[in-house]
C-alpha cells in the first residue's frame, strides 16, 4: 500500500490560497475546485487531488503546513481513503473543474 | 506546428483519450495561461517517470506553463533525468545525443527561421548540468558565440542524477556523492559569467521555490530569443536521491541553496531590454522619471 496526499475541503476553502497545485511537481495532480467550496457555504472553492497521478512526496503538505499555514493536506493510505477525485471523473470547465468523488479508490 | 497539431481529425474524437480531448478543449494552446490558474486547466505535461518530489520536475512543470507560445514550440533535450518528462508532453521534444542539444538546437532554429520567416517558433533547450556544463560544454559555448537565437536551460540538480551520482564541473567542492567517495576537489563551474562573456543577451539564474519568477525568467528568455539573441537560465532543480533530501523537504532545501549560492540574478542586455519594452511592452526596464525639480518658492 502506498501514501496519497488528502486535502481537508472544509479548512482549505476558508484560504484557498491555491500554492500547494503550483508546488506540486506532477502536472494535472492538484487541482481546483469553486464548487467544493461553495457547496459547503464557504465564498472560494477548495484544491482537491487526483490520486492516481500523486506519487505521494508529501511536497503539497509541506507547502500547507508552511507556506499557507493552514494544516489542510494530510497523507493517507490510498486503501483508507474514504472518497477521492481519479483523473476519469474529472470535468474542465472554464475556470475551474469539477471532479466526482469515487468510493472505493483501489480495490 | 501550429494550433492545427493539437485538433483532432475528422471522426476521431471518441476514439482519442480522455487526457488528450481535456488538453485539445481546456489546454493551453492558443491561450495565454499563468501559474496563479494553475489546477484549473490541462497542462501539455503527462505522467512520466521522474522521482517523486523531484525538483527538476517541478521546474519542468513550471516550464510549460510559462512558454509564451507552446503551440509554436518545439524542446530539445539529451540524457538524463529531464528527458523522461520532457518527452511526455503535448509539445515536440527532440532528443539529441548527450551533449549534442546545442547543435541541434542551433540547426533546428536555423531551419525553422527558413521555413517560417519571420513567424515566431520558439526553439528551447533543457538539459542537466552534465548534458550542459560537461558532455555539452563546447557546443553550448559555441552556440552563444554564434549568438544562436534560442533558450538554454540548464537542470542543474549538481550531479549526474540519471546514472546515479558522479560529480559533474556544476557539483559543489567538497561534495561526497556515491560515485565521488573522496568528495569533488574543484569548485563548481561559473557556467554564468561564461554566458555574459560569450555573449548572451538574457541570463538569469533561478530556483524553483518562487514559481511565478521562474515564469517570468522563462517567458523573457524565450522572447528575447526570437530575436535578439541567445539566452541562458540556470535552474537549482535539486537531486533529492542523490543528495537524499526528503521529498518534503525539497522546498525547504531550495531556499536554504538559494540563501547560500543560488540567489536570484538577471542579466539582460540592453538591446533586449528596449526589445522587451517596444515588442512586447515590458515597463520593468523604463528608465524611472527623473525626480521634478523643487518648484522655486515664490519670493
Ligand atoms: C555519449 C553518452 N555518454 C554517456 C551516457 C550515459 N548517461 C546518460 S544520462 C548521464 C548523466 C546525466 O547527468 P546530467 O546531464 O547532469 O543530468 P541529470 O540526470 O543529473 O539530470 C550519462 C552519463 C550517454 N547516454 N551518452
Ligand atoms: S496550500 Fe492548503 S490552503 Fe492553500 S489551496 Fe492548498 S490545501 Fe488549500
Ligand atoms: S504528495 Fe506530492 S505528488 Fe502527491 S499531491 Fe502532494 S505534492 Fe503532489
Ligand atoms: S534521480 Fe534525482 S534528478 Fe533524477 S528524477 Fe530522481 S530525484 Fe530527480
């Protein structure tokens, strides 16, 4: 089993600062969503991951915890992750994306 | 070469796959992008082998993001770590022999600038430090003395990653690495003072921790470029397997190297200067206004 980076929608839509997608070294991996957020009542959207492209580097909680300072992103077994965004299942839109969550991810 | 590469052939859209129609409708081509919309558009760049965390791979990312045209852009590379996601991207990717790039660079900007006259095709080179300071060094000092037009970049992660640790001339003295056991006993090269004296028109030095500067270097170097002449950036791009950082710690490592010898530079010439500004309305190197004289005060 392997480590994937998991961000808490609920305390990163309060900043949604969006420096943990530009920090990530793999494209296409940390992406953004307003509808996350705003689904929730918060006025941004949230940063998600696609799993299947995270290679689990921990750079992106790092960046959070450090940069942002808003302790959203932990790591999490890729087999204990109750929901999570894969590459399939994600929609472009013109400012933002969307993505349907799968449960389960591996398995 | 052209936005036409990237469309899709009449009645093959479904049959292509889903990362390729999201780059197609939602990548970059034909737009202009920037790092603050980044995860919110396809990126030209696909999966690739490079390690986890590697800051060569973020810089990379990075890269493609800030090409003013990549629709109008082709890279070259040689051996290396670099090439294993260079190649793996929605732009064309030449791969010379090791050392070999600036050559073929050289040829390739040649044959574009026929073939196209005068409509810009951005020419850029990526390689490592041993690809550009070692195995490549006389082809790259030659093409700045021929005052080439394309981009230079230099991975310079200090090591030859991709075999799997021998010091290069960009490798710090004193370094111990797996294939240099009794640590290397010169100092690293001053591949940037080389650059001015051969001529470059733009040279900048950069590490990856301030995304929005390593955009701004590139998109000046790859315009200054099309026209004025060579141009040359020297990216820190750590090694975290060669130089063991933990993948968590690679930003925290780039800001201690940039404190200690990595500290931002920009050289740019002056007829690049006046090029950015008329061309493409650069207002950074606008001589400021000369401060008003004191208006006498009436008697
Ligand atoms: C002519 C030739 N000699 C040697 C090699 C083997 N080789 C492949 S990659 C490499 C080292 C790459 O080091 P560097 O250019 O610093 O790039 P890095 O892998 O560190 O990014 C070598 C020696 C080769 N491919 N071709
Ligand atoms: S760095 Fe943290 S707060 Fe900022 S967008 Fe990423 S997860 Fe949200
Ligand atoms: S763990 Fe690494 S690869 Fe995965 S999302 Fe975070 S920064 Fe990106
Ligand atoms: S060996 Fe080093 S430079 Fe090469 S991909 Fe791995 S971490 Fe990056």
């Amino acid at each position: 089993m392997y480590l994937v980076a998991d961000i808490n929608v609920e305390i990163c839509a309060s900043k949604s600062c969006k420096l943990c997608t530009q920090y990530c070294p793999e494209a296409n991996t940390i992406l953004y969503s307003e509808e996350m957020g705003k689904d929730q009542g918060f006025k941004y959207g949230s940063a998600y991951v696609a799993v299947d492209r995270c290679k689990g580097c921990a750079q992106c909680v790092w960046v959070c915890d450090n940069m942002a300072k808003n302790n959203a992103i932990k790591m999490i077994m890729i087999d204990q992750l109750p929901k999570a965004a894969l590459t399939d299942n994600v929609t472009y839109g013109e400012k933002s994306t969307t993505a349907v969550l799968a449960s389960p991810v591996v398995g | 070469m052209s936005l036409d590469y990237v469309k899709f052939s009449n009645g093959f859209e479904k049959f292509m796959p889903k990362e390729y129609r999201d780059m197609v409708e939602h990548g970059p081509f034909g737009k202009k992008v920037s790092v603050s919309q980044m995860g919110s558009f396809k990126e030209v760049l696909e999966e690739h082998p490079m390690c986890a965390g590697c800051a060569m791979t973020l810089f990379i990312r990075l890269a493609m993001i800030a090409f003013p045209n990549p629709e109008d852009t082709i890279t070259v590379g040689t051996a290396g770590c670099g090439r294993l996601a260079i190649s793996q991207a929605a732009i064309p990717f030449v791969y010379g022999n090791y050392g070999d790039q600036n050559g073929v660079a050289s040829g390739l900007s040649r044959g574009l600038r026929l073939r196209f006259g005068d409509k810009p095709k951005d020419v850029v080179v990526m390689a490592g430090d041993g690809g550009t300071a070692d195995i490549g060094f006389q082809q790259v000092l030659h093409s700045w003395f021929r005052k080439e037009r394309f981009t230079t970049i230099m991975l310079d992660n200090e090591v030859y990653g991709n075999t799997g640790g021998q010091e290069s001339g960009m490798t710090n003295r004193g370094a111990v690495l797996k294939m240099a056991p009794l640590g290397k006993k010169f100092e690293k090269m001053d591949m940037v003072q080389m650059a001015k004296v051969a001529g470059c028109a733009y040279v900048a030095t950069v590490v990856p921790n301030n995304p929005r500067r390593v955009e701004s270097v590139i998109k000046k170097a790859v315009l200054i470029a099309r026209e004025v002449g060579s141009t040359y950036i020297q990216a820190y791009t750590s090694c975290n397997i060669e130089y063991a950082i933990p993948t968590d710690k690679v930003m925290e490592d780039a800001k201690t190297v940039e404190n200690d010898r990595y500290a931002f530079s920009e050289y740019v010439s002056d007829e690049a200067k006046q090029y950015l500004t008329e061309r493409y309305g650069y207002k950074e190197f606008l001589s400021k206004p000369a401060t008003p004289a004191a208006i006498p005060s009436k008697a």
